[in-house]
C-alpha cells in the first residue's frame, strides 16, 4: 500500500510539467506551422481556382481569423472530437485510429527486440569479458555490435536494408502491412538497431561496475553460487540506470518511426504525419505532432514509476 501511495504521489508531482509540456508543444507546432510559406487552400482548390471560392474556403476552414482564436478552436475541436481534415471527409481522430495499431505494433515490437537483444548482449558481454579469450572474443564482438549500431543512422540503414534483402535478393517484401509478419522485419530491425545497440552498452558498462562493487564480492565469499550473485544482486542494481536509458531512447524510437514507416511504406502515424505536411493539412500534423509528445511524456512518466518500484531512493 506504500508504495501505491509513493508512486501515486511520483505521479502528481509530474503532472503539472506533463500538462506543460503538452501545451507548449501544441503551442509551438500551431505557430510553426502559420511560418509554413505557401496556402493550403491553394493546395486543395489549385492556384487558378476563382477569388471567391478561395475566400469561401478560407472562412470555413478559419485561417482568415487571427492565430490565437485559431489555437483556440484547435483546442476546442482538439477535445470535443470535432477536430476535422483539411482533405479528408472525416475527422482527425479517425484517421488517427487507423494509423495508431500499425505504429503501436511496429513500436512495440522493435522495443521487445531491442530489450532482449541489447540487456542480453551486454550481459553476455560483460560475463564474458571475466572468462578466458572465448568471452573476451563475444565482449569485442558485442562492442563492435553497439558502437556500429549506435553510428549508423537510421535513414540511411533503412534504405540499405530495403536493397539487400527486398530489392536485390527477395527475401522480404518492400512494404506495406498487407504483407503480414514478414512485412515488419526490416522496419523492426532498422528501428530497434540503434536502441538495441545502446542498451547493449549501457548494460555491459553498468554490469561491469556492479560485479566490481564490495556487496557482490561479500556475497560471493559468503559462498552463495554465481547464479544468485549475478541474478539477485548485480543484475538488478546494473539494470536501474538502463531503465533510464531505455525510456530516453523511445523517445528517439518514436521519432525514428516517422522516417522508418515512410521508407517502408508503412501505414502508421509516421506516414501520417509525413504526408498530412506535405498536403499543408495542419489539424492533422498538430493532433499528430501533440499524440507523439503524450506518448513520449507518458513513456517517460512510466519510467519514472518502474524506477520507484526498482529503487527504494526515489519514492522518498
């Protein structure tokens, strides 16, 4: 019951900045988006439409009204669900219902990868490092694997991936989620490199200092077998500090997606967003824009909660 309490108390002191944080990012993506050059009404009637059906369509779309009653009636249309597109006949929520399961199927796997591949190869890196020339060999190999997939960035390994083994080779469909399973593993690889790559040296760094500290040398001279040292007392301390890590980089996971769904056609959020910018159809990039800062706040704020339960420190 404490500790409900504990993390209840964790979650209202983030409330007020999460509430912050998500005001401001609509603030900042409504003005940016009034510094875009160009009309998106020449956009949707073309440029030799008449004066008077332009006009029309600016006064039912709002944009001949100042921009603070403009961000008001986002936010108005924003929370009673009547927040329409500029091109499409249908409001912005449904469009977001179709693209979200892609982009949650996509995220979601690509963490599941990028956890088990990452904590286990740094685990393996780091046990291996203290045995013989084998283990030193996997350790080099493990360091080889983060440091290269940390530099490689995502825009340019996606392509790459595409040619080799859709392109050139068949192995895999080019895209699109008609495809089913086989469609999701070049955008999961591709995704969940970078992440993986880190977590990988984030763990084996972490592991490494915990396997030096005084507690797990007194455990071991206690006599207690080197599964329960590792399982019960180095692991779980190393694996605090990755916590961290890895809800920072979901951050970065989410925005990699835009880019990875749009170079394998997928039909997520990303390529939502991408194609609502280009079109100038700015209800859907603010909805878009302010649906990825919540997943990244509350992404963060689950962080901070699966921190609490692993250390007892942070909910005093």
């Amino acid at each position: 019951m404490k500790v409900l309490i504990s993390l209840a108390q964790i979650f209202l002191r983030r409330l007020p900045g999460i509430l912050g944080v998500l005001l401001g990012a609509s603030l900042l993506v409504s003005a940016t988006l009034r510094l875009v050059p160009g009309d998106p009404v020449d956009l949707i009637l073309g440029e030799e439409a008449h004066e008077v059906d332009r006009q029309r369509l600016t006064r039912d779309l709002g944009l001949d009204r100042s921009f603070p009653v403009q961000y008001g009636m986002f936010l108005k249309q924003l929370v009673t669900g009547e927040l329409r597109s500029y091109r499409a006949d249908t409001t912005v929520y449904e469009m977001i219902a179709q693209a979200l399961p892609h982009t949650v199927l996509l995220a979601l796997l690509s963490v599941a990868v990028s956890l088990s591949l990452g904590i286990g190869l740094g685990i393996v890196a780091a046990l291996g490092r203290r045995r013989g020339v084998r283990g030193q060999m996997v350790d080099f190999f493990a360091l080889l694997f983060a440091y290269l997939g940390v530099a490689v960035p995502r825009i340019w390994l996606g392509p790459v991936l595409l040619l080799v083994f859709a392109v050139h080779n068949d192995l895999f469909p080019v895209g699109g989620a008609d495809a089913g399973w086989r469609g999701l593993v070049l955008p999961v690889l591709s995704l969940g490199t970078a992440m993986a790559a880190m977590l990988a040296r984030m763990t084996r760094a972490c592991l490494l200092e915990v396997l030096g500290a005084d507690y797990v040398r007194t455990a071991r001279a206690k006599g207690l077998g080197e599964r329960v040292v590792i399982g019960r007392h180095a692991l779980r301390n190393a694996l605090i500090p990755v916590i961290t890590i890895a809800g920072l980089q979901m951050g970065g996971l989410l925005a990699g997606a835009v880019v990875t769904e749009k170079i394998f056609n997928w039909p997520g959020i990303g390529t939502l967003l991408l194609d609502s910018i280009q079109k100038m159809d700015f209800p859907v990039v603010q909805a878009v824009v302010l649906l990825i800062a919540g997943i990244y706040v509350l992404v963060n704020l689950a962080v901070d909660l699966l921190y609490g339960l692993t250390d007892p420190r942070v909910r005093l």
